[in-house]
C-alpha cells in the first residue's frame, strides 16, 4: 500500500469517528454517553494527525497525539468526578433535569415535546386460562345447532 492509500484510510476513518461522535453527542442525553461521544472524536481527531504526521515523515502529528491523550485522561478524571458528585446530588443522568444547577437569571432550556400518536389502541384477543370453558353467546350457539 503506498503513503497515499494509507493517508486516505486514516482520514476517512477519524472523520468516520468524528462523525459519529458529533451525531452520538448531538442526539443523546445521557451524560457519560455524551462524554463518551466527546472522546470519540478526539479520537477521531488523534487518527487523522497521526495519519497526517506518517504521510509527511514527521513526528509532530504522534507527538500532538500523545499530548491529546494525556489531556483526554485528566478531563476524564475531572468529568467523570463531575457527573458523579451532580448525578449523587439530583438522581439522575438526564441532562434536562439539572435545571437547578444554573447560574440565577439565567432561563432553564425547555425542551420540545414530540407529538403523540393519535392512534387508537387495538384491543388484540386474549385467550382464556386452560380449564376454563369459554363464554359462547346463546344466540350464535342456537344458530351453529340448527345448522
């Protein structure tokens, strides 16, 4: 394979990555999810320099790497104490429902609500317990003896 081929490879996975961690942390709510989303686009992030970094015969880009791997390790200490000491505090990892923890004068984010389906429930037939004889409407069943 030469330089080129490998270069592509490398981008197309880290912007694969980093896609899917933009997606992961845009749709979720869930903080650790999200914080999971986060790393991996760093991830992404990381593949694509060092990819960059061997194509043009330079360190720079792993070196780079090896500093956003380090960072990525404290801010997972420091997010990960984080969202324990909240979640302990409220009960719950939903982003919505820490509303209390903003700064006074600042309005809580409301979110939309999705509409509901208007579809009326349908009522699907329940068998009856074994043993049971099951109800027979008399007039279907004088219908079915004459026939």
């Amino acid at each position: 394979m030469n330089d080129v081929a490998i270069l592509q490879n490398c981008l197309f996975v880290g912007a694969v990555l980093f896609g899917l961690g933009v997606a992961g942390f845009l749709t979720r709510r869930n903080l650790i999810v999200m914080f999971l989303c986060a790393e991996m686009m760093l991830q992404g992030v990381s593949l694509s320099l060092i990819g960059w970094g061997r194509f043009h015969n330079d360190w720079g880009g792993q070196m780079m790497v090896v500093f956003i791997i380090a960072v990525a390790a404290c801010e997972a200490g420091v997010a990960l104490a984080l969202v324990m000491m909240l979640c302990q505090r409220s009960g719950d990892l939903d982003v919505a429902s820490w509303q209390g923890t903003r700064e006074d004068g600042i309005a809580p984010y409301v979110d939309t609500e999705i509409p509901e389906d208007f579809e009326p429930h349908q009522h699907w037939p329940e068998l009856t317990p074994a043993g049971i004889r099951p109800a027979v409407d008399p007039e279907k069943e004088m219908f079915r003896s004459h026939v």
